[in-house]
C-alpha cells in the first residue's frame, strides 16, 4: 500500500455483535480541509471510543435489558460534515440490506482478503442472522452542524437519533429534526447563565472574540441576542480566523489590540475550541497584558487543560462554563489499565499509543502488529523508537484526565438502553425474556416514542429525561481557573446554573493577591450624590450631580434624578428624601426692627386719634372732615398691626386674620381717601358748569359710601376665605429650613384678596392727579397726591422683590411687612402729621378762614361754584360765621 493518501481515512469502526445494533458516530481526529481526517485527538477522541465501549459492558453486563443484548457499530465522523453524512450512510444500508459476523479476530489475513479497508473482522455472510440484529438508533454526532446533517438523513428512515455534544438551538425544532433526542441542554440555557453572571457582577460593557464554525457562530448569536435585549453592551466582536497556521500569531495580535481599543471592556466571552483559546493567550502574554482581561469561557474548552500550557498567568480568573456532569465511577482505572495487546476491540488505541510515547509499531504505511491492522495517519510522523505495548502510562495531567463530556456520551447510549427495556416491557412482557416478535425488527417510530418518554439514572447516577423539544436539563456548571497558590493553578467549582446563577460559598478569585474583580463599564462609577446621563450607547455615560444647588434632589435609579417634595430634603444615602422639621419664622434683626417701626406707629396713631378726639370741634379737624380722617386713621392702624401680626407664629385664628386684615387694612384706607379725592373732583369740575350743589357731599353720605366700598371687600374676602378656609401650610426655603407659614402668604390663589384694594387705590391715584391744580387753601388733595404716589413707588418696588424671593421666606415676609408699615407710615404722615402740626404748634391758624383769604377765593369764582360756597362773591361780606365753616367743610 504505497498510496498513503488513498487509505486515508481509514473505515476503522467499533463493531461489537448485539441482538439490537447502535450506530455511533464518533469525534477521534480532527477535520483537515486537505485529508478529511487530521491529527488525532489524543484525549477527547479515544476517551469518547472508551466511554461508549465501557457503558456497553455496564449495559450488557448488567440488569439493565432482560435477555437480550446491545451491539455496536460506530465510526469516526472527524467533525466534518459531509464525512458525517458518508459514514451515517453506512447505517442505513446496514439496515436495509446488510447483516454482518464477526469472524475471528486473530485471522487478520482473511480479514484484509475480505475487505482491505476493513480492519475490525466483520464479513459479510451468506446466511441472514437473527433479523433483530439491526441498526436500531444512533448515538452521535459529535459536533452540531454534522448531527444535523445526520439528522436530515436518519428521519428519512425513522432511526432516532441521541446526541451528546450538539448543543445549537435548531436542534430543539422538533419539526425539522423529530427523530433527535439529546443529553445536553442547547446553547440558549448557556448564554442565559453567561448573561445571569455578568448582571451578577454588574459587568455592563463586555466584548466577544469567537471562532468562525457555525456552533460558536449560532451560539454568539442566541448571546448577542439576549444582551441587546438586556442592559448590556457589546464593546467588540472579533472573530478568529478560519484557517491560521502554527507560528503566525499576527492574527491573534490583532484581536488582542483591538479587544484593548475597548479598554474599558475587560470581560471578554470566548466561545471557540481550545486550539484558538490557547493562541489568543500566547498573544496577550506579548503584549504584557496578562492582568486586563477578564475571560469568560464556554463549553467548548471550559475546564481543558490544554490551552492552560504557559498561559497560567493570562488565564488567571477566567469564569468558565460548561453543562454539569460527574466522574465516571470506574473509568479511570478501566482506562488507564488499557494496554495495545489486550484492547483489540478499538481500531484507533494503536494510534493513541503511538502519539502517546512517540514510538512507532512499523515503518510501513500499515500496521500490522498484534493482530491489527491500522493505516497510518499521512501526517504522522514516524520515530526511530519501535512500541513494544509495554510501554509504561502514568496517570497526570500530562497524558490523562477524565475529560467530563464523557457522561453525556455514556448517557446517550444508556437513553437507548433504558427505552428499548421499556419497551421490552410492553411488548414482550416483564416475564418474557430476549426478544419476542413485536420486537424484530425494532421499528424506529415505535421506539422514538418511548425515547421522548423514557426516565432513568444516568452513568453517574442522575436523574435522567428529556423535555418536550429532546433536550437534556439545562444544568451548568461554573469553574474559576484560580492560583490557589503561588505557582499552582487549577480549575475551582464556585457554583452552578440551573434557572439562575447558585455560587458556593468560595467566591469567585480574580487574581491571587488581587482577588476583586475589576469593573467592566462604559461609564466610571458615579459618586453617591451623581446621576448617570446615558449617551449614544446605553452602556455609555457620564456622570452630573443630582440636582442643582437651589433645590434637593434624590437618585430614583442610578439614572433617575428627581426634586424632593417641598418640606423635605435629601437623605444620606442620596435614595429618597427626608421631611424637614418645620418652624416658624422667629423675628431676628431686619424683622425686629420692622416690629419696632410697626408699633412705634400704632402708638402714633392711637395718639393722633386721642389729638384728633380733643380738638374734633376746632375749624381745621371739623374743614378735614372728621368722619373719613376717622375711617382712615383705622385703616392705618391695620396696617401696622398686620405688620407686626406676620411674625406671630402661625395658627388658624392667625391665618385668618392675616387673610381679612392684609386687605381690609388697605381697602379701608383706599375706600375713605377715593371718597375723599372723588368729591373734591366733582366740587371743583361741577363749579366750572353749573351753579348746582353736587350730590353725595354731605358727611353722611360719604360714611355710607365708604362703608358700601368696604363691604365689597368683605363680600370678596368671604367667598375667598370659604373656597379656601385658613390653614397652616410647610414651606422650604432655600436655607434649607422648613418653615410655618399662613397659606395666603405662598398661596397665589389667596393674592386675589389684594386685587380689590390694588384697584382703589389706582382710581385714588387717577383723582389725586385730577384735582392737583385746586387752589392752595384746599390743598389736602395736594397731600392725598403725594400719599398715593408714594404707595405706589412702595408697592411697585415691592412686587418684583415678592417674586424674587418666592425661596427665601424670611427676606419675603420682612419685605412685605416693611412695605405695608411703610404705606401707613406715608399715609400717617401725608395727611395727618400737618394737621398735627398746626392744631398743636400752630393753634392760631386753626380758625376760621378770614376775609382776605375768603376774598381770594371769591375772586377765583372760576373754580368753586357758587352753589359749592352757597353764596355769590358779592354777598360774601355778609355770610355768617358757621355758613364759613359750613363751606371749608365742604371741601
């Protein structure tokens, strides 16, 4: 056999007789682009050939089938799709058509007569054997996209189908792929766990570096998925080249700098096989960023060893996942005692040896040693050293560890074994042993439906079903490659997955003497007090204070800030907010002194009414007309005494006194001085067009008219008052205080009372300024002017400082205060203080008006009406004494 090539790859398989055969469908080398076939998977692919071959011997062995046992014939698919379906062919045809011996296994000589590229000794007989003896179902394939291809064809024939490492969710479409069970959980339950983790450790910003098979393709996209979905960002993608020779590295180089262009991005999910895994850790050990990355590992190479070759220090902390399993009791003592002269029954252990101590069995393209027959591999090189067989094994980590994927293949072949006994059971009966007729051959539907059904205790003992759509549970495992010591790392259980993340009471270990897991976000963390304001990306912020200055705020989230209710301020913690114990507004410095001003004017003016009451009947208080000085003079009193009222803590019976008495003071004032201001205009605009008296001039009738004006102000208050009774309300200030306040103090709804005065007032101010050219002997309209312009100046500076400080309550209320002792002060000295003046230090010109003077205004008939004096300019000589006073009065 000169042409290495065409025996390559060989049509080794595992055949082992059976009453009922299994097919296999095995993953020993791996796939080559050039030879279908590469090098040999020195671990994965004899231990997977081992396992299956010693559950076969649990099964047979065993209790398990009553009577009647399982056979085996199981090839290598070299994880290549189209060689996967080639080899499942073999099955169908063997079902169909071919019934298969064993013949003597020592006869090594017929063997290759019969078929050369058979080396297992099984012919092809002249007489059928027991029809039982078929392909009942198959165990396989080894990796997702060549079960599917497998998948495709077994349906066609009604073979179920149990596979152990295929794990991409179109496999759970029972539609497409009715006939295919599995014992692992599909990709989605995977992504799911990885997703749950990163929330765990608030790792928001996380990049993905995966290979380019269409496993990690499918499964980064389930991933991708779910965190788009979630409040999670993808920094980068990059995926590993398809095809990278050893030695170049410049690949790998490029992923590791472009994962560091991302540099807050330190968690970085792998999901590829180990061969990539081990590259991608050489090329960060380049780059002396060892202690950066934060590696998050898949199932594909989650707990190997291999990749872990001199890249301890790089792979330090990473979080790896992988389905969760259990040793397999008795295999490591089952396999580690395999030797080449005894294991004849594995086409490929001759091989195994070889790669294992690098010695050869022949020089020559086939091995023919021991009874076997085995192409050598095209690749494979040859050493000088001859194997002998005995060749001493040592159990480490160098050339043996139980790899954990191998209960799901003994689990698979055990799923075959438990729904052919239930099976048994109903059609064959309990008491029945081997196979009856109903059972010959196995009929595929038939035994598809008790799969779908079956439950039983695994290789390692657990509980074992599949769910609606085939899958096996979704139960993972989580390990931390730790340094549990200086210079020694390992793999450490830290928890497991089953609907959520469990994590054991050992935490997780970043680095040895950096436990703590860095932070892995797009925005640094933000203070306690600091909002997060989300950029374009989601994952992406920067960080404000909550709030501004004037006013407290709290974090409803870590990107919600909203202002605390009035009377409360921020908590601590910056999460909610507190109420501020509330106040009153105690008087302190400008405050005292407004009460000091307020009261020296009550004393002023309870002293001008008692001068007032003294002299009431002299010519000057008798010419002012009492009556309305009177009602003024009260009006000027409530005024002071509201100035001193706002600082008395507040109370119901306060409030409500606050609320009548701010506008009644006013309107009082406004009511006598707008009657006074009106008859003066008529006296003086009537005189100029008729010699009649004008109406509503006498003292009378010019008390019933401010008692009219006034009681509209108390109709108007009440109905305020009843819409919106009295009340002590909170309010902030910007001091940070709280204080009790009356509501018609920060009540925009209670200024409504101020409008009617505000109007009097203007209508005063309109007559002032009409009668302001009337002689000087009636110039008390001439000091209601100055009163009411004055007012006004006050009250217009006081209502921008009003609404300016609507947050400071105490410069609000001193404002108003000062403002309304202010226009009684005016008031106090306008129109009372000259005539103060005169009656105390000027008693002599309280008389009556003399003659020259009452000439002047005869001559200045053009003004006053004669009807206003009563008498013509010429019989002014001879009016009396009271018809003088009579007529000062009526001005």
């Amino acid at each position: 056999m000169s042409d290495i090539t065409s025996k390559w790859p060989s049509n080794h398989a595992v055949r082992i007789d059976g009453d009922i055969i299994i097919g296999g469908l095995l993953r020993v080398h791996q796939s080559s682009d050039k030879h279908v076939c590469g090098q040999l998977l020195q671990q994965l692919g004899i231990q997977s050939v081992e396992a299956m071959l010693y559950t076969l011997d649990k099964i047979n062995n065993g209790s398990i089938l009553p009577g009647f046992t399982l056979g085996l014939l199981a090839f290598d698919d070299c994880s290549h799709e189209a060689y996967s379906l080639e080899q499942s062919v073999k099955f169908v045809r063997f079902d169909q058509d071919l019934d298969y011996n064993i013949v003597d296994p020592t006869d090594v000589e017929s063997a290759c007569k019969v078929n050369d590229t058979v080396d297992s000794a099984w012919t092809k007989s002249s007489k059928n054997r027991d029809r039982g003896s078929r392909v009942a179902g198959v165990v396989g394939a080894s990796t997702s996209w060549c079960t599917v291809q497998v998948a495709n064809l077994l349906k066609l024939f009604k073979i179920p189908q149990v596979a152990y490492w295929s794990t991409i969710n179109d496999l759970s479409n029972k539609d497409r792929f009715p006939y295919l069970f599995r014992t692992v959980p599909p990709d989605r339950y995977q992504a799911m766990a990885m997703l749950d983790f990163l929330h765990r450790f608030n790792w928001t910003y996380v990049s993905i570096v995966h290979d380019s098979s269409n496993y990690a393709v499918r499964a980064v996209e389930e991933l991708t998925r779910l965190v788009k979905a979630s409040s999670i960002c993808l920094a980068t993608t990059q995926v590993f080249p398809h095809d990278v020779r050893d030695g170049i590295g410049s690949y790998y180089d490029d992923i590791v700098s472009a994962l560091l262009s991302k540099p807050t991005a330190r968690v970085v999910i792998v999901w590829s096989e180990e061969y990539h895994v081990s590259r991608l850790l050489h090329a960060v050990q380049r780059k002396n960023v060892e202690n950066h990355f934060i590696w998050i590992g898949s199932d594909s190479w989650s707990g190997r060893q291999y990749q872990t070759l001199n890249n301890e220090a790089a792979l330090e902390g990473a979080i790896t996942f992988h389905p969760t399993t259990k040793p397999i009791d008795g295999f490591d003592e089952y396999f580690t005692s395999l030797r080449p002269l005894s294991n004849r029954r594995n086409p490929w252990f001759l091989e195994y040896w070889e790669v294992l101590h690098n010695c050869t069995w022949s020089n020559t393209d086939t091995i023919a040693s021991h009874n076997r027959v085995v192409h050598r591999p095209p690749y494979r090189t040859v050493f000088p050293r001859r194997c002998t067989g005995n060749e001493r094994r040592h159990l480490s980590l160098d050339d043996y560890q139980q790899l954990f994927q191998l209960q799901f293949v003994a689990d698979a072949l055990l799923a075959f074994a438990y729904a052919l006994k239930d099976m048994h059971a109903d059609l064959c009966g309990v008491e029945t042993p081997g196979l009856c007729d109903r059972m010959r051959p196995v009929q595929g539907g038939l035994l598809k439906k008790y799969l779908s059904k079956v439950q039983f205790k695994g290789i390692t003992g657990a509980q074992l079903s599949f769910d609606e759509d085939g899958d096996g549970p979704a139960l993972y495992t989580l390990l931390n490659y730790q340094q549990v010591s200086p210079g020694v790392y390992n793999y450490v259980t830290i928890g497991h997955y089953s609907d959520k993340i469990h994590l054991n009471g050992s935490q997780p270990q970043f680095k040895l003497f950096s436990p703590e897991y860095p932070t892995s976000a797009c925005g640094v963390p933000c203070k306690q007090w600091e909002v997060k304001v989300v950029l374009e990306d989601k994952c992406c912020w920067r960080c404000e204070p909550c709030g501004d200055l004037s006013s407290p705020h709290y974090l409803v989230d870590r990107e919600t800030c909203e202002q605390c209710e009035e009377g409360s301020r921020t908590n601590a913690s910056y999460t909610g907010c507190d109420l501020v114990p509330a106040v009153p507004i105690l008087p302190t410095g400008w405050a005292i002194l407004v009460i000091v001003f307020a009261s020296l004017g009550i004393l002023t003016t309870g002293i001008i009414g008692l001068i007032f009451r003294r002299y009431r009947m002299t010519p000057l208080v008798k010419a002012s007309g009492k009556e309305l000085m009177t009602v003024l003079l009260f009006g000027v009193l409530m005024c002071y005494i509201i100035s001193i009222l706002f600082f008395v803590p507040p109370n119901f019976i306060v409030c409500g006194l606050h609320q009548l008495l701010m506008s009644h003071g006013f309107t009082v004032c406004y009511s006598a001085l707008l009657v006074k201001t009106n008859r003066v205009h008529r006296i003086f605009q009537n005189g100029r067009s008729t010699p009649k008296r004008p109406e509503f001039i006498s003292p009378i009738s010019q008390v019933i008219i401010t008692v009219i004006l006034i009681g509209v102000q108390a109709i108007l208050s009440a109905v305020l008052m009843a819409a919106n009774p009295p009340h002590v309300v909170r309010s902030g200030a910007n001091d940070g205080e709280v204080y009790l306040v009356c509501h018609c103090f920060v009540d925009h709804f209670s200024l409504l009372n101020m409008a009617y005065p505000i109007l009097l007032m203007l209508l005063c101010t309109a007559y002032a300024f009409l009668t302001r050219k009337i002689p000087d002997q009636f110039n008390e309209a001439k000091f209601i002017g100055f009163t009411l312009y004055t007012t006004c100046i006050v009250w217009l500076a006081m209502v921008p400082i009003y609404i300016l400080t609507a947050s400071n309550l105490k410069l609000r209320l001193i404002s108003v205060s000062f403002a309304v002792c202010l226009s009684a002060t005016v008031s106090l000295a306008c129109l009372f203080a000259p005539k103060v003046y005169i009656i105390l230090l000027r008693p002599k010109r309280n008389v009556r008006m003399n003659n020259a003077a009452m000439k002047h205004a005869n001559n200045c008939h053009h003004v006053v009406s004669q009807s206003a004096l009563s008498h013509t300019c010429s019989n002014q000589d001879e009016s009396t004494p009271d018809e003088h006073e009579h007529e000062q009065e009526m001005l």
